[in-house]
C-alpha cells in the first residue's frame, strides 16, 4: 500500500492549479489522495508574496511539524513560493521537514485532482509575470513569464466540458500578457472565442487579472460579444496618483487609468469592475491617498479591495525612501474599506427589485449562497437565496432581490 496523501494548498487560486495538478499525477502514480488529518505525507503549498501569506505559511508548516511530532505524519513536503524564495534558510531553521521543492511546471496533465466544489474550476493559462512592478516579488520567485500552448489550453477546456462544469475560471498573474512569449503570438483576445466554442457545456467563464496597460479595444469587444464571458473585468489599478504609478513601475498613468476605465463603461454596458489598491506605498503622502480616497468615491468600483503595501526585500521599492509608518498604512486602509462599504451599498440597492441570474453555490441552515456574474469565487459579494424547492451546487436559477446588504444580495427564487 502505497503512503497516503494529504495536501494544504495556501495562497491564490493560481497555486490551487498547481496543487491539483501535482495530485493528479500522484493519484496517477496509485498514491491514495486523504484528508491531511489522516495522511502520512503532508504536502504544502506555500504562498510568499507578502509578510502576512509568509506568516500563514510558516504557521502552517509549524502545525504539520507538531503531527509528525506526535506521530501521525512520516513525512513533510514544502513547495512553491515559499521555499521558491528562502529555501537555504528554511532547511536550516525548520530540519524537520523532509524537503523542500521550489515553484512547479507549468503544465496539465491527464488528470487533476479537484481542490475545488465539482462545478467550477480554475483554468491556468500563463505563468510568472511581465510587469515587474517595483513592488512585487513574483517575477523573482516565478522565473520568467510563460504562456501556456494553445493545443495544451484547449484540451484542458474540453476535458472540463465533459465534467458537468458550471463555470471556468481563467486565470494568471496578468493573462493580457498571455502569448507574447509564443512564436504564434497567439493572444488572448484570439484564444477566447476558441475556448468559448468548446466549452458547450459551461455556462460562465471569468477572466481574473487584466492589467489596465494592456487592455485592447478587440479584447473588450470579445468579452462584450461572447455570452459565455461574464461582464466582469478584474482590473488592478493598485493606485491613481501618476507619480506613485511610475515609482510601483506601472506602466501607465493616472489619465491612462481613467481613459481605460472610460472605454470599458463604454464598451460594455452594465459591467462591474473589480480593482486592488495599494495604500502606504514609500513616499505616498497625505494629499496623494486623498487622491485616491476621491477617485474610489468618484469612480464607484463594483468591487474593490485594498491592501496595505508590504515591504518585500528582493524587489526595487524595499529600499525606497519615506517608508509609511505600519500605524498610517492602517489607518489610510480603514478609510478606503469604509468609503468602499458605502459605494458598495449603493450599488447594490439598485438590484432591489430586479431579477438577476444566480449560480448556487451551497446550502446552508435551509436557505443557498450563491454568485451573480459579477462576483468571482471567494473574493466577492454572495447572494442569500430563499427557494421552495430543492437547489444544488451548480444549478443557476432567477433569483428576484428583496433585500441588499453592504455587500451582499438577498432575493427567492422565482
């Protein structure tokens, strides 16, 4: 009998492909795949993109030591960003682990092994990033950015249409960048209709991540024009002051992003905009964050979250000057998430009363959640679903909103 498996994926949905994938070929390979509760090999995947998701990882690693301890694990195995960056260093402050295994290949296999509810699923198309924002560490961990082949890509897709699948998820660091490593220069506004045309079966697929650089006119009239993609626009602005957006190595200005976002109102009715933003960025003065502040209130995103910056050594803004003290970097968060709170609520009140298409995603105590288009998996907004008859995962039905929250919908289904 061969050891059992147990796996704790941590950090975004991107190292969730990789943890289903590296599954996959050990179930392949007749390795029983078990809660991590009942394993006798630990895997985990780490997260190390800032001091809080390195925090989690260690704790985690720290919690598998203490089983195998206790001897209920025989073995534990770390991989991905964490040991991608401080393996040295982790070999010697944690001897208890059995390995440590840098960042995965990108690649599919014959099978995965689902991490996720049975009727979604993330769909991998790029590796690594093009951006290098000043900021950020992942091109340091990921190597140089990678794009999946077509042929590779759209196997994948089939083989999620067999599955009963109600939604796909297609993800990457930035999948506007998808293609400009490949000879066919193949990008993304021409790979989508080719996984639309497979995806008979799937109702739903969502783009996460478009970089605001790189959104073309024919890829927002393909995500207009598709009936499958849903008019949701995953776009990190991470700030709006010109002068912050050249020091984080954006690549556009505060005029850019005001033009862009212009364009995709524009362009698709009716879309909800999601964003990230940066706050306590080195050097980020008062009337800077008011800036932002204002621009958060003016434009009213769908959907936006807010972080404060990390400082993360190995990237270009660790040794800026006019760090933000941690106690402003909070406060200035606050004042965002609570100007979001109201922008939110506002738009939301204006579903009162509508009817609105909803994937069920679980019951809970007698009633469903659920997800409006316009809300991705675990990050977003849920609905509060009322129905008088028996709903499953997966199942989409017309819920007509009777109450709004903050962030979150309540209706019954009609």
């Amino acid at each position: 009998m061969k050891a059992k498996i147990g796996i704790l994926s941590l950090g975004c949905p991107r190292n969730l492909v990789d943890s289903e994938n590296l599954l996959g070929r050990l179930n392949l390979k007749g390795y029983p795949v078990v809660d991590i509760n009942t394993a006798d090999v630990a895997l985990i995947n780490t997260c190390a993109f800032i001091d809080e998701a390195k925090k989690e990882s260690v704790e985690a690693i720290l919690d598998l030591i203490e089983l195998k301890k206790e001897g209920k694990l025989k073995k534990i195995l770390v991989y991905g960003c964490l040991p991608g960056r401080y393996k040295d260093s982790l070999r010697k402050e944690l001897p208890e682990v059995d390995a440590f295994i840098g960042k995965l290949s990108l690649n599919h296999n014959l099978k995965r092994f689902p991490l996720t509810p049975r009727h979604y699923a993330y769909l991998k198309i790029c590796e690594g990033c093009v951006n290098n924002c000043s900021f950020c560490i992942i091109p340091k961990i990921k190597g140089k950015f990678l794009s999946l082949g077509v042929s590779s890509i759209l196997e994948e897709v089939k083989r999620f249409n067999c599955q009963g699948l109600s939604e796909l998820n297609i993800i990457g660091q930035d999948i506007t960048g998808y293609g400009l490593d490949l000879k066919s220069k193949e990008g993304l506004a021409e790979l989508l209709p080719r996984i639309a045309r497979l995806a008979k079966e799937i109702n739903w697929i969502r783009l996460l991540y478009l970089n605001p650089g790189r959104l073309s006119d024919k890829l927002l009239a393909v995500i207009r024009d598709e009936p499958k993609i849903c008019k949701y626009i995953d776009l990190p602005i991470q700030h709006i002051n010109s002068r912050i957006l050249k020091l984080m190595n954006r690549g556009i200005s505060g005029q850019g992003i005001i033009r862009v976002i212009e364009k995709i109102r524009k362009t698709i009715p009716g879309v909800a905009l999601r964003t990230s933003v940066i706050v306590g960025f080195p050097g980020e003065t008062g009337k800077e964050f008011k800036e932002l502040l204002n621009f958060i209130k003016d434009v009213k995103f769908e959907r936006l979250g807010a972080f404060t910056y990390s400082r993360e050594e190995g990237t270009r803004a660790y040794n800026f000057k006019g760090q933000v003290p941690d106690r402003l970097k909070s406060e200035r968060l606050a004042a965002v998430m609570s100007v979001q709170q109201e922008v939110s609520r506002q738009i939301n009140s204006k579903f009162l009363g509508k009817s609105l298409m909803v994937l069920v995603d679980e019951e809970e105590d007698g009633s469903y959640l659920g997800r409006t288009q316009y809300d991705a998996p675990e990050v977003d907004g849920l609905v509060y679903i009322r129905s008088k008859h028996k709903l499953h995962p997966g199942d989409f039905v017309r819920v007509r909103i009777s109450d709004t929250l903050e962030y979150d919908l309540v209706g019954e289904v009609e």
